[in-house]
C-alpha cells in the first residue's frame, strides 16, 4: 500500500470541531472539550447562538473540514470564513450535506446533486434523501428545506459570532514520527483499530486537533480523506490509572456493553447492528467511536460499502494489563 500523507493543523478546524460538539448533544458528551465548548458558545452568544449552530447539524461542520484543509497557507478562522464567502451558494450547500463524500458521490451523479441541491427538481431532491438514508452520512433537515443563499448566509454570520478557539496544536511530534516511521506506521499509530482495504486510502490528510480528543473524526471525499486526531502521546510512560478512568468510561453504557456482546458473536456493520439492537444509527455512531478510541472495537472500511466493525482482543489485554498494574495498594 502506498500512501501519500500530508499533515496540518489550524485554528479553523478547531472552531469546526467545537461547531460539531455543540450542534450535537451526543458528540458534545463525546469529546472530552465538547462540554467547555458547549458553554463558551453560550458565553459569547447565548444560548441563541447554539441553537443557530444545530441548524447544520454536526456533520455540515465537519464536512467543511474537507475544503479548509483543501487550500494552501494556515487552516485558520479566517481562512474558512474566507472559503464560506468566496463559493458559489449552491456550492456550500454541497459541502455542508456530504456531496463530496465518497459514500454519496458512489452512488449519485453529479447531475442529479446539482438538481436536488438547486430545489427545483423533486425527483433528484428525492433520489437525494434515498441516498443518504443508505449511508452513514447525516443531513441537517434545515439545510434541505432552505434557499443556498440563505445558508450560506446564516453560516458566515454564525462564524462570525462564535468565540475564537484556541491556537492551533505545533506539528514538531508528528513530523518527528512521520520521518521515523513512514506514512503507513504512522497512519496506524493516529489511527490505532482502523484498517482500510486496497483503494480506500491514496492521498491522506492528517490534521492534529486537541477538540477530537478522545476519538477521530474522517472526511472520505472522493480524492483524499481527511484524518482528524487527537495530539500524539509524547513517549511518557502510560498511566494505569489514566487507562483504567478511559476503559471504565468506554464499558460503563449499557448501550456499549451490548455491542460488545454482539461483536462477540460476530463481526457487524452498522445496519446490521442498528437492526440488532433496535437503536437508530445516530445513537449507535457515538458509542462505537467511544469503543474504538478505547481499543475495545476495530473497524475495517471497505470502497463502496458498508465499514465492518470487530472485537479488538487486544484491547481487552490492554484493559487486563492496566488493571493489574493499578497500584491499590
């Protein structure tokens, strides 16, 4: 396998990844800074504000991560302010809803997400909605229901209302690694329990962000995906404690828990579990990503096709060995 990677940072895709927390109650439990984001969205503009930002759903935010990281000097604020302003509004549209994700672009025409994205034609608008109810992707209702130019519109002066974040994370580490161990080791190590087949991975983006933290977050677009992680660990020793708080949350859900159990008798994906445990695929998402951050769960994505999700034995040795290396005496 042979991969091109390339790696960032800014304080643009730190704002979109607060945007997400916010916008979703689930992910905001998720990120370990989702609730601080949460409360310093309200802070600068009420909790008006944060509503305005569920218009996009937590998906529109992390999508446009996708042209962010596209372009050329810093991921800044100002930079996807300046992406925002200069696109064609039918274009954002695009974006914010997934239409260059690989997941929809493999199974709609260019033709046909013009059609549904312009409101004119209700068979493509339809045939849209279809689609996305076959993937993993979700679409904010607003954004479907409502003029581009007034998306686009609402979304810059959103941008403008939200608090700045904080400074982007320096790259020294990661380029360290990535000139140790070569792009393929490295994608392993950002990305432990994700494994993808031949075709899925050519041209990757890694983007450090501390408002991932503790899972990833991927934007498969059509020509690259985009990688967003937490900072790379700096080489101290592990803290058994630290691991064990990190398991207990991971295990402590009744919900996850039964996912285990399932993954126990079987390798699954996600319609196969959604149909298992008769939970919708909105609530299952969250708890998977807890288990994969925590090592419990593997996936493997496939081009085309549904990703596959599996117990990671060695995840559970992980949790055996901090448990016996917790000092309880």
């Amino acid at each position: 396998m042979s991969i091109r990677v390339r790696l960032g940072a800014g304080t643009g895709v730190e704002l979109l990844m607060a945007a997400a927390a916010v916008a979703d109650p689930d992910w905001r439990a998720v990120f370990h800074h989702g609730p601080t984001s949460y409360d310093a969205v309200v802070a600068a503009g009420g909790r008006g504000l944060a509503r305005d930002m569920t218009r996009f759903g937590r998906y529109g935010w992390i999508n446009l991560a996708g042209p962010l990281t596209a372009q050329r000097g810093a991921w800044s604020t100002d930079a996807l302010r300046g992406w925002v302003d200069a696109a064609e509004p039918d274009e954002v549209v695009r974006v914010l809803t997934g239409a260059r994700r690989r997941q929809l672009r493999s199974r709609l025409d260019d033709t046909t997400i013009a059609a549904a994205v312009a409101g004119g034609d209700r068979a493509a608008r339809t045939r849209w909605r279809h689609t996305l109810d076959d993937t993993l992707l979700q679409v904010a209702p607003w954004l479907l229901a409502t003029p581009p130019e007034t998306v686009r519109a609402t979304l810059l002066d959103v941008i403008d209302r939200l608090p700045a974040p904080a400074r982007a994370t320096p790259l020294p580490r990661i380029r360290e690694r990535l000139a140790e161990v070569g792009p393929e080791a490295l994608l392993a190590e950002v990305a432990p329990g994700v494994t993808y087949r031949t075709g899925v991975l050519d041209d990757v983006v890694l983007v450090t962000s501390p408002a991932v933290s503790p899972i990833l977050v991927v934007v498969d677009e059509v020509d690259r995906t985009v990688i967003l992680h937490p900072p790379l660990a700096d080489g101290a020793p592990d803290d058994a404690g630290a691991r064990l708080r990190e398991l207990g949350r991971a295990v402590g859900d009744d919900t996850r828990i039964r996912l285990l159990h399932t993954l126990r008798l079987r390798p699954s994906t996600l319609p196969q579990l959604c149909d298992e445990l008769a939970s919708p695929r909105t609530t299952l998402l969250h708890h998977l990503a807890l288990l994969r951050s925590a090592g419990l769960v593997s996936i493997e994505v496939i081009d085309g096709e549904a990703n596959v999700y599996r117990l990671r034995p060695e995840g559970f040795e992980a949790m055996a060995r901090a448990a016996t290396a917790f000092p309880y005496s």
